[in-house]
C-alpha cells in the first residue's frame, strides 16, 4: 500500500541523503511504500528544533510540531558495491523519511496518521 505525501506549506522533510540536519520543505506530490517501511514513529518535539535549508540558512522547527519517523527496510536502499578484492560486497543502508508537520497545518498530519493506523493490526 501507498501513502501519498501532498505538497504543504506545513510539512517540512528530513532523510538519509540530506546532510545531517538540514531539512526541505515538501514542494511537489510523492508515494511511499509502506511495504518497503520497517518502523514507524510518531510523536510531537517537546522543544524547538535547530535545522538548516538546502541553502544553509537557519530553520527553527517550533515546538508542538508533530513528527512521522518513517525508518525503511534494508532492501530498500541495498546496492552491490565493487571494489578491488571484494567482488559483489551488499551495502546496507538504512534510509528514514522524517515529516514535520507544523503546529499551524494539523490537518495533514491527522489525516496520514489515520491512513497509516488502519494498516494496524492489534494483538
């Protein structure tokens, strides 16, 4: 199953192939693939956040901006690596998607995360 992540002025998104701690606001449509997903977190920052744009200025993610950790499966970003005297080496990465959602857009956030629960299943 899909999860469509709608372009937001409120969502901003943090993952493996940014530098560390910079983050970029969600500007156009994407699916991700819950198959592919190991973990999922949810949770709202208790304090503000200190963070970086794609242009190296400063970001403040505020407090209260609730939070989807999405860490995926292994296979998802493995990749044969080639190098002298190691043939055929798997490199295993563990690639995460990480949606901010700000305290003035909360309705995304209700709505994805209710999206997701339904795949849910309680023991």
């Amino acid at each position: 199953m899909f999860i469509k992540i709608k372009k937001n002025c409120g969502i901003y998104m943090e993952h493996a192939a940014l530098d560390k701690g910079m983050v970029v606001p969600v500007t156009s449509n994407f699916l991700i693939n819950l198959d592919q997903v190991a973990e999922i977190s949810f949770y709202t920052l208790k304090e503000d956040k200190a963070r970086e744009t794609l242009d190296h200025g400063p970001f403040t993610i505020p407090k209260s901006t609730r939070v989807i950790h999405l860490t995926m499966d292994y296979r998802y970003s493995s990749h044969q690596e080639d190098r002298p005297g190691q043939l055929n080496r798997m490199i295993n990465q563990r690639a995460y998607y990480k949606l901010f959602f700000l305290p003035e857009c909360p309705g995304e956030y209700e709505n994805l995360r209710g999206h997701i629960e339904k795949q849910v299943y309680n023991i």
